[in-house]
C-alpha cells in the first residue's frame, strides 16, 4: 500500500477529459450505431480525450448482453481510436461481465469499466472482490485493463480500498485505475494517494485541481454537452503547471548567480548594450566567465527558448 | 482580525506579474532615464501586469533622494501607466522616506512600497509601527497606498502581523498590501488569511496555485528576463479558474433535472434530431416544459455562448 505511480508504469494512456456518451436508439429502441460512431467522433473532436461507452449515462444496464456487443462492435469498425475508449462491461451476471469484457479486450478497447453486480445489497467486501478476481480469471487475457467503477447509489455496492488492494495486488497488470462517482468525500483522494491507479471523479467539477489531487481526469455525463469547456479547463490548468515549472527552473538557474549583476549581465546581453552591466556600489559586475555560464545554465532550460524569441535574443 | 478581502474593497488595482525592474545607468553611474523609461516599456508589453520601479533590484539603496526622484519623474512624465506602479520609497531616514513617498504620490503612482529603516538592528514591533503611522502622517495624502515590505535578510527587520495589524486598524485605506521576500514559510499565507491587504510573494515560483493561496501575484526580480513566461502561468491558471466556474455552473444546471433524459433533450437540440429524446425503459423522457426550462437555465450561464458556438447551436 501507500505506493506512488511511479512505483509501476501506468498501465493505459486513459486520461484527461473523458465523456460517459449518449446511446443514440433508433425509432424500435435499438442502438444506433452510426449516430453512435458519430456523437463519439464529435465528442472527440470537441475536445475530449477518451469516451466511456456503454456506462450509466449509455443506459447500458438497459441493453442485453446482444445490443452491447454489436454496438461495441460497430465502433470498434469505425475507425475511431480505440485507445482513446473504455467500455462498460459490467452486468448482473457473472458470465455477461465475463462475455462483454472478453469482448471489449478483444477488439481492442483500451479500458472495461466494470461496476460490481448491483442487484444484491450488503454484499461482502470478500464477495465483490471475488467478483473481480473471478471476472480477470475467466477473461484470461493479459490485454485487461480494468477500471473499478464505485457508484453505490446505483449499485448499492461500495468498492472499499481493501477490495481494490486484494485485487491489485492479485493482478497488477490489469487493474488499471477507478471512477468514483459516489461523491464521498475523500474516497478518490484516499485511493488517488493509496493506489498507482489512475483515478477518475464522476465529476468535471474536479478538473481545474485534478492533477494536484492526483487524478487522472474526469469521467462525467454532462462532458457530453459541455465538452469544449471542460478540455478548456484541463488544457489550461495543465498549460499552467508545465509553464510553473519552467518558470522556477529560469529563476532557479538565475539565483544561482549575485541576483542584481546577473541580471544585468542578461539585460546587456537581451539588448545588446554593454551599458546595462554598470552597477552601483557596493554591488559588483558579474564577470564574463560566470555571465557565459549563467547564459549556458539559461539554455539548458526549458523554458529558454519562449524567453529568447519574446526577447529576440 | 481574520478579515477576509470581502471585508473591504480592495484599495488599488495592482495585482499579478509585476516586475522589481533594474535600473539602466550611464557612464557616470546616473540612472538612464530614457533607457528606463524603455525597459519599462517593454516589461509591461511582454506580460508584465505592474512595475516595481526602484526596489531591491532597482538598486534604489544605493541611490540618492535626488537620484530617486528624478527617476520617477522622468517615468511619470513618459505616458507610462502610472497606475500599474509601485515606487519603492523606504529609506534609512525617516525624512528621506517621507520626502520620496510624498513625491510618487503626488505624481501619480498607485503604490509605494516601503521597506522599513534597515540600518539600527533588533528594533522592536512599537518602532516599526512607529515609523509606518509617521511616515504615513506626515505624508497625509489620502490618495497614498502603502505596501509594507518585508526582506529581513537585507533590512535586518521582520515586519510582524502584529505591527501590520496595528497600522491598518490606524489606516484602513492607506495599507494596501505587502510584500514579502522573506522566504519563510507560512508567512504571506498567515498575512494573507488575515489580512484584507494585496500580499505579494517576492518569487514567481508561487503564481501557479497563487490565487487559491490568497495572493494578488508576485513581485520579483527574475521577471526582468522572465515576464513572457511568468505572464503565461499567471493567466492560465486565471483561465482555468474561470472555466472551471463556468464548467462547475453548467453542470449544476443540467444536474436539477434527471440526467439521461436532460443529456438526450438537449442532444436532441445540438443535433436538431428528435431521434435523441429515445430513451430505455425505465428511464423516462424529459417533458418539453423541462427541456426549456433546461435550455432557459444554461442559457443564464456564462459558459453557455461558448458551447452554444462549439455545437453550432
């Protein structure tokens, strides 16, 4: 327990904004594959990083074992990137979880998303990590990656943190991350810290801290409608950080030196004029010696290059 | 104590980047107006939000009262933006720092900046606040907006909560803000939990998570060669505030409603296809007085003209 990400490799490129899809149905309620293929390619182009097909919000638990299949059928032909997709492929029964998973492996479906059997309440932690452990067994398929999904509201079944290590540690390579869409507080937070998963609220209301807290994203219903705005507000806050670090890195590499004559020394070298490297008593001019090695210290980040076509250096 | 920014407007408009700009010397070691005038220039059309004219790193200790104000004369009569300003105007002397405050105020400045006498050391808390309510009383100009500044490790005098305390319960609209390049930690989040002031962190290896701290951005001296950069992280973890906002409203709206059937309603408007309003027993659809109740509802949401462009709505 207690382990980083960095303790394994992540075991799937699931991340980001990812958008629990619309069935689109046709006028006799079945699935319509080619609105289907299309929603999820807007989506995509929308922004979005991923789609789970067939979860709650796909009324999945509301389509036989036979219409889930097919539909996940049609996508996988369209084209569309399978790497960018997870499936729900949990049911009631045992051998659906198992025919829909093997299915989704097979085909080349990046994630199975896979609530517990949600028809019997007060279930056992021992019995839903048989679940689990019993699903990856028959699946038998080294390409499993699998999403726990909590949302006991639906379910009536809480996947605890001792489900999810049993499972883990029976099967690292497969259990891949976790949905939490219960809204508990502090249960994402608490695997997010506890697990390598890659974890995912129910919410896009998490995004703008999501990477602080651990997470790996989102995986919401609204993202079909608000999806622009939610990869807006994933790019920026990661736009953000990843300029936060290059940005400490130049002021690090900076203070390394007599803070005032460096940065004269770069002033004279930004504009070209030596007049710059004047300083006032007591401070003293940086020599020519460390302002060639600030400058090379300066390159060496990443930053640099932005600063130097802003500076027209 | 233990006011929050709410308690009272804020007292100037300074906030975000602002640079300690250098200062530009001649030959003879005078400051280069001119050159000043330009750097200036080019700091704030680089993303710059505010200058810190004559700071630490503007080397203004080592500049006479006549040097100083020359300079920002000359700054004031260029057309800068006196109102993205702030001087650094402490001095040694008492008199000297009352002669150079009176004169940024009167020329425009929106802050002065103070950093308090730096040459008698282990002075107590009562001689500090002493030195602010005289400096402040005999500058008796109510237009001054005073920063506090705390650099102990150069001015030999930690500017406790207790002495900021005492001068903004004395001068509610004058204390405007601190900054702090101390370092230490805790102590521009403690000021910045208790006080209705701008607290200024000296270093931008804060901006990132700067607002959700309490901070109105940075004062610092790497900005000189960094501003693109600092410029970037500062606004886009502000975009990612704001989106996330938008994002947060749009899905509360949406989430009143029964979510499949309010997600196929208005996927039914996106896709101008009632094909969409189909939904699986035992959900049920979204009456039409809902669904333009729904639409009426996103439509008062400011993230709404942004969606409504990204569906082509």
């Amino acid at each position: 327990m207690n382990r980083t990400r960095s303790a394994k490799e992540p075991p799937t490129e699931l991340s980001g904004v990812i958008c629990a899809a619309l069935t689109p149905l046709d006028a006799t309620l079945e699935p319509d594959a080619s609105a289907a293929v299309a929603h999820c390619r807007r989506l995509l182009r929308l922004g979005c990083d991923g789609i789970n097909l067939l979860g709650t919000t796909g009324e999945a638990a509301s389509l036989s074992v036979g219409q889930r299949t097919s539909l996940m059928r049609a996508v996988a032909q369209s084209g569309l990137p399978l790497e960018c997709f997870m499936v729900g492929t949990g049911a009631s029964a045992l051998a659906d979880a198992v025919e829909l998973t093997r299915e989704a492996v097979a085909l080349g479906y990046a994630g199975a998303l896979v609530i517990p059997p949600f028809y019997y309440k007060n279930v056992s932690d021992d019995g839903v990590a048989a679940f689990y452990r019993a699903l990856i067994e028959r699946v038998a398929d080294d390409r499993l990656r699998l999403y726990f999904y909590n949302f006991p509201q639906l379910s009536g079944v809480r996947i605890s943190a001792a489900v999810i290590a049993e499972v883990e540690a029976a099967y690292p390579a497969v259990a891949a991350g976790i949905k939490d869409s219960s809204g508990e507080p502090g249960y994402a937070d608490d695997l997010a810290a506890r697990f390598a998963l890659a974890v995912f609220p129910g919410s896009e209301a998490f995004l703008l801290d999501g990477r602080a807290r651990g997470f790996a994203g989102c995986i919401s219903a609204t993202v079909n409608v608000s999806a622009p705005l939610a990869a807006r507000v994933w790019r920026a806050a990661d736009d953000a950080r990843a300029a936060q670090g290059e940005l400490t890195a130049i002021r690090a590499a900076i203070a390394r030196y007599p803070m005032v004559p460096a940065l004269r020394y770069l002033a004279s070298v930004i504009g070209a004029d030596a007049a710059w490297l004047r300083v006032l008593p007591p401070q003293a001019p940086l020599g020519p010696d460390d302002g060639r090695a600030l400058l090379a210290d300066l390159e060496r980040c990443a930053g640099y290059a932005e600063l130097a076509e802003a500076f027209a250096l």
